[in-house]
C-alpha cells in the first residue's frame, strides 16, 4: 500500500511539474518562444526561405539589444510544404508542443484560411504576411475570427485597385482575366477585378482559368487574343506568370499585363525576360521609398541578394506583435491577442491600425509598380475610391 502511495504522490507531483511549464513557456522561462510557418520547399519556397530568414534576423537584432520584458526571444519555423493540412498540422504542433507565444505567418491565404479552429482552440494568434483572402480574417457570415490577424491589404482592395488603375489610368475599357482555378486567391481576387472594373464602366471580354501546375497556356491565350482586350489581369504565381506570358508574346497578344502581389520577385525577372516588360503590379510597397531602404539593405547585406516583398511584410508582422506585447505588457498569448487592435504603428510597408471587425490594417494604400528594362518602376500610389 505504501509503495502504492508513494507513486500516486509521484505521479501527481509529476503532473503539476509538468503543468506549472505551460502558458506559452513564457512563464518559467527567460526564453519567449515565437513560432512561424511557411512554404521552404516546393514551388513557394523562394518567398518562405526570404520570410523565415527576415523573421529570425528581427528576433536576433531584438535579443542583441536586450530583449524585450526581460526576455529573450527563440524562432521555431516550420515548413508548411506549401499544403493546407500541413499549414494545421504544424500549428498544432507549435501551439500544443512548443508552446509558442503567437505565430508569424503563411504568405498563402490557402495555407491561412484553415488554421482559425486550432488558433482558437488553443488561443494563440497568428498574423499572415502576405496572406490577402478576405477569409483569412472573416468567417463566412463576416464575423472576425478572434486569433487571426494580418499586416497586408485584401483581395477585395487589391482588385479594386488593378480594375480602377486599369479603367482610370490606362483607360482600358475591355478586360480579360486569366486565373488559376485551384487556388482561393486566384479565384477571389478575379471576383473583385471583375466586380470593380464592371461597376467602373469596363467590359470584360474574357474569363479563363487553369489549373495548378499547368505549363500549356495557348488554348486559354486563343480565347483571350480573340477577345482582343486592352489588358490581362493574371493574379497567380511568378512561375505561371513567366511561362503563360512567353507564350501570350508567341501568340501575338499585345494587351497590357495587370498583376498582383504574387509577381514580385528576381525569379519571374529571370524566367520572364522581355516577355512581362511594360507590365504593371500593384504591390505592398515601392522599393525605393526612402523607409525601405534601410531594411532592403540589411538584407542583402547578410543574405547577399534582394530580399522579396515577404521580407517588409514578415517585418511588420514581427513590428505588429512586439508592439502587442509592449501594449499586453505580457506574453500570455490571451493578452497578446486582446492588445492587437490597439496597435497602431508605421511600418516598413504603411500605417499599420488593425480594425477591431476585421483585424485588417485599415486604409492603406497600394503602389502601382512597372516592370521596364529588367527591373521594377515605382509608378505611383493609387487607392480606389
């Protein structure tokens, strides 16, 4: 019996040894941990290889100068492969296992929409990069989800700024669309292209769609040239854009190419050449803006290349949850959550003031960027109104 007893206090002294080490591993620990998830391999692995070194490189520069509340910081990333169920799969594990404080990203509204029921189970937030679904943010019937937050614009603003510049600026009054059918943003940022150049008064003369993976365009790009727009809006991934475009040249096409957020970047320069040359994108940023710089050069310096638009936006997410925890005063990750709409800061891309309805940065503006002689232009600030 005794024998008996002895192990049963054991065991529940064991028990609450174990208890007492969770909360975040902030409470027992002078190491905070923060987690981050994104694509490092597969076709996406060039913007999350840029995001994950960004993050680690904020945190090291944050530990270098003393931490924050006494504490230091540990980056646990975990490759999401690119894949939905693997984005929850290793958001369970860094909410569950390692106890993380809050989560930087994905860059993927695919890979964000589905991480809500987890983050609320275990109420820890997470705040997309360049994830632009209204989904991310919003559950079906509009209402916020409480632990999912981000620091980049939406779809319905990012659409609406393509249309309105492609109809006020370069006077377009007929528009095709080219979009990928297995992919959320694709579809969703097509919708609100075609919803806002319509009410401006445009046409849209063509809407075709492929499929993920695709290499052949030329059966989509005969539709379009027949149609004969003033511009294409294709909002998918650099790779799809360099190969649809080349071919689009070969068949003769001259519309102009409208793109998105997903084009940015040294690869679609180098897959692409001349063939996306006098294209326009509507981007988080300008790279010249004199508050880029800085960053811009940080990065090259300890990477030696350019960084991707992931690299200002990973940025601000981190700027955004320090800030958080500055406001909490706290790393309990409930705390932390309730502080994000009280964050109101200039970031590296924009003002950045979550609404507390939608946890989107409010207003902030989109720049229209050129791609001309091999490089990107900054064209102007542009808003819909």
């Amino acid at each position: 019996m005794f024998k008996k007893i002895s192990a049963l206090v054991l065991c529940t002294l064991l028990g609450l040894s174990m208890v007492g080490c969770g909360g975040g591993g902030a409470a027992n620990s002078d190491v905070v941990k923060v987690g981050w998830i994104g694509s490092l391999t597969g076709d996406q692995a060039v913007w999350g290889t840029c995001e994950s070194q960004t993050v680690k490189m904020f945190f090291d520069e944050l530990n270098e100068s003393g931490g924050l509340l006494g504490k230091k910081f540990e980056v646990v990333a975990q490759d999401t492969k690119g894949d939905a169920t693997e984005a929850v799969t290793v958001v369970k594990r860094l909410t569950t296992q390692d106890k993380v404080v809050a989560i930087i990203g994905p860059n993927s509204s695919g890979q964000a929409i589905p991480l809500s029921p987890v983050l609320e189970e275990t109420k820890v937030c997470d705040i997309a990069t360049v994830a632009t679904n209204p989904k991310v943010t919003l559950n079906d019937d509009g209402s916020v989800k409480p632990y999912n937050f981000r620091v980049c614009f939406i779809d319905p603003h990012q659409g609406s700024v393509a249309a309105g510049f492609s109809f006020d600026v370069l006077g377009a009054k007929k528009a095709a669309i080219l979009y990928d059918v297995g992919d959320d943003y694709s579809q969703g940022i097509s919708q609100f292209f075609e919803e806002y150049f319509v009410k401006k008064g445009g046409q849209i003369v063509a809407k075709v769609a492929f499929k993920t993976g695709d290499v052949e365009f030329r059966a989509q790009l005969t539709k379009i040239k027949e149609a004969a727009p003033d511009v294409i809006f294709m909002p998918f991934s650099y790779k799809e854009v360099a190969l649809s475009a080349k071919q689009a040249r070969e068949l003769g096409i001259t519309a102009t190419m409208i793109g998105t957020d997903t084009w940015p970047s040294e690869q679609l320069l180098e897959m692409a050449a001349d063939a996306v040359d006098g294209s326009y994108i509507v981007n988080h940023l300008d790279y010249a803006d004199p508050d880029v710089q800085e960053l811009k050069n940080k990065y090259k310096d300890k990477f030696g290349k350019e960084g991707e638009i992931n690299t200002y936006l990973a940025w601000d997410a981190c700027t955004m949850l320090v800030e958080a925890i500055k406001k909490a005063n706290s790393f309990d990750p409930e705390a932390i959550q309730k502080a994000m709409t009280e964050t109101d800061f200039k970031g590296i891309t924009g003002q950045i003031k979550i609404g507390a309805d939608t946890h989107n940065p409010e207003n902030k503006d989109a720049a229209i960027i050129q791609i001309k002689d091999g490089g990107y232009q900054f064209v102007q600030k542009y808003k819909p109104e």
